[in-house]
C-alpha cells in the first residue's frame, strides 16, 4: 500500500517481475467508461516514450487519429490513460504517449507486456530497482532516505536517460544506465579494440542466450566478447559477457539524448545482481551488490531466436564458439524451432524460449525444426558458446 509522509508525498513498493533479465511491474489504468484494468508494463530506464498496445489501448475504449510510420513500426499518439501503481497516481503530462500498433496481443513479439514505463517518466520520481529481491519503489523526490554506495549520475532534462561510468582495461567509458536491455552492449569498434588487445578474452560471433534481445536488426551480425574484469563504482566485476552494436547506435543515435557521449549501455545482466537505487533528482545512483556476474550464462545451444507475431521463433542466425559447426551443419538460419525436449516453443515468452536450449555442458537436447514445410528432429549437445 502507498505510504504517505505529507499530501504531496509518497511511495509504493511493489513486486519487480523479472524475465530475460528486464524488470517487468502491474500498473492499473482506467478504461474510458470508468472500469480498471491491471496491466504489466516492462520498465525501461532507456525508453524514449510511454508506449502501450493496441489490444490494450482498446480495451481501455482509447482513440486516436494519427498514425507515424518508421522504421520501428507503426505508432497512434495519444492522451494517456490514468495509470496507478498501487493505488498512487503516475504523473504522465509530461510524458509522450504512444500507441503501439499492428501487434495482435502484447507490445512487441516474445516480450509479454502490455506497455512501456519510460526514462521521462521515471525521471520525475526516485526509483529502486531491487534486482535481488524481486521487488520495485516508486517515490517522490525527498520521501525516501538512500542507501548503498553512491555514485554521480547525470541525468539528460528531456530524455531522463541516466549517464554512468565503468572502467574496463583501465580506460573509463560512459554508458547508459538500462534497465531495458536484457544484456550489456558495446559498441563494436570498441570490442574489436579490446579483441585485439586481449585475444585470450573469449569471443563469439552472434547474439545468444540474455544478449539475443528479440529484434532483427539488433540481434544480426553481432558479436560477444567475456571481460576479464570492469568496474562500476566501487565494485569489481568478473567474466561479464557484453554483445556488440553498429558503430554510431551509441556514438551518434543515442549520446545527443545523454548528457555526454557513451559507447555502451550497462543492461540486465550485470543490474540483476544489485539494488539499483536511482536518485533522479540528486542525479546520483546508489548500488548494493548481492550477487556476481555468471561465467556460466552461455552455456546453451548457440541459436539466435527472432520471435514471430504469430507465437513462433525463426532462427536469425547460429553462433561460432561451443559446437557452432556441429549445430550449422543441422540447423538454418530461417528454420522455425517447434519443440526442444517436449517442450512446445511456440507461444512462448522469449525468455521462456532461449531458456530451453540451456544446460551443462555435454547435455542432449532434442529439437523437432520445420524448414520448408518438412519436420525434422535433430539432436544438439549444449556446450559453452562463450
């Protein structure tokens, strides 16, 4: 329940849902004839609006007129819904609004959620993302007294996307603080740049596991690399597997809406193993770790898995490193995973789909594929892509 220290001010804690390393967290919303409707919103300290689904959005009895086209899909602004957490009101006028269109049920396939929680959002409030223990605060400024190890984190006015900084190599970068990417992302000069430095640094070419982040063209001729070492704040950080981006995604695309440059952004699989404790207001993050970064989360099949809109999951590509030759000698890229083990792929989350192809090292899995209209079952020991 919400708990108020004056009229103005206030907190809710609620529980933090967490799937393929993102946070994902129930919100209520009022439909236009008065009803409530629960709804789970995937919250993105990088998102750049407020987005909510189709499906949702008519449930909700919402209109709109305009429609913009891009290149990420087609969108309806809107007003947006009344929307609580918990019985508190989230301020939105300051918020874009979108609806997401053309999807059938969820805001984008393999990702089951209903809308997005944006960084400007966020940025009117002071926010704890406890990875550890399941569990999301949502405050007023001033309400709550930090706690952890406090570092310096420059939030931009209009995008409220939040700066830090990590040592890797014995360089510092800037990156962005995002709790929507499910896996840490460099640019891939940069990676190349520390390949060439450190060629006993494992490497893989691909998007497996946390970083296959379910979008085509994120996920298509990536690489991954293991550091040996970073540091974020007063924190060391062992064997953490980042994946790569095009040069200029940080570099150009993103660091105009940071308030400097960036060359990466810290994602889900290091920020699961912290309290996350983001005091927009005093710009400054708070962090308690409680766990370390796993050596072991490429252990799988190396498939990259692009989600359909209609529940089912195309390979995009297959990943060198582990048994890569074994499992292209069996395995296109364009054929659609039907079953691993007996479990049924199709209409799951994209956690749920990735997760299936995990394991020890050495163990048999069975995937039934279809390619061209024909079924076929193989069979495909995991191994340790990276």
């Amino acid at each position: 329940m919400p708990q108020a220290t004056n009229g103005h001010s206030q907190h809710v804690t609620v529980p933090l849902r967490i799937e393929h390393n993102r946070p994902f967290v129930d919100f209520t919303l009022k439909g236009v004839d008065g009803s409530t409707h629960t709804a789970r919103f995937w919250i993105d300290t990088g998102g750049g609006a407020f987005l909510i689904s189709e499906a949702l959005a008519r449930k909700l009895g919402m209109s709109w007129e305009e429609v913009i086209e891009s290149d990420e899909g087609r969108f309806a602004p809107c007003s947006p819904p009344a929307l609580r957490l918990a019985g508190m009101p989230i301020r939105l006028e300051h918020t874009q609004a979108l609806v997401v269109l053309d999807q059938p049920v969820h805001m984008t396939p393999g990702i089951f959620a209903d809308g997005l929680i944006c960084g400007s959002l966020l940025a009117q409030y002071h926010v704890i993302f406890d990875f550890p223990h399941h569990q999301f605060t949502l405050a007023t400024p001033g309400t709550l007294p930090p706690q952890g190890a406090p570092l310096g984190t420059p939030i931009h006015p209009e995008s409220g996307f939040p700066r830090l900084e990590v040592q890797i190599d014995g360089q510092t970068y800037g990156m962005l603080l995002d709790t929507g990417a499910s896996h840490t992302m460099i640019s891939r000069p940069l990676l190349e740049t520390f390949t060439t430095a450190h060629p006993d640094w494992s490497r893989a070419d691909g998007a497996i596991g946390t970083a296959n982040m379910g979008d085509e063209q994120a996920d298509t001729k990536q690489c991954m690399v293991r550091l040996a070492t970073c540091t974020w704040g007063p924190y060391q950080l062992a064997d953490v597997s980042v994946v790569s981006r095009d040069p200029g995604v940080f570099e150009e695309r993103l660091s105009p809406w940071m308030t400097s440059p960036i060359v990466g952004a810290l994602g889900g699989n290091v920020l699961r193993c912290f309290r996350v404790e983001i005091d927009y207001a005093g710009q400054t993050t708070y962090l308690e770790q409680y766990a370390t970064p796993t050596a072991h989360d490429m252990d799988l099949i190396g498939l990259t898995l692009l989600p359909q809109r209609d529940g089912s999951y195309r390979v995009l590509e297959v990943a060198t490193g582990g048994n890569a030759q074994e499992v292209s000698e069996q395995i296109q890229v364009g054929d659609i995973l039907l079953y691993v083990d007996q479990q049924e792929i199709y209409g799951l989350s994209l956690a749920s789909a990735v997760d299936a192809l995990r394991g020890v090292p050495g163990q048999m899995h069975t995937l039934q594929l279809e390619r061209m209209g024909q079924h076929r079952e193989i069979q495909v020991p995991v191994r340790r892509v990276l």
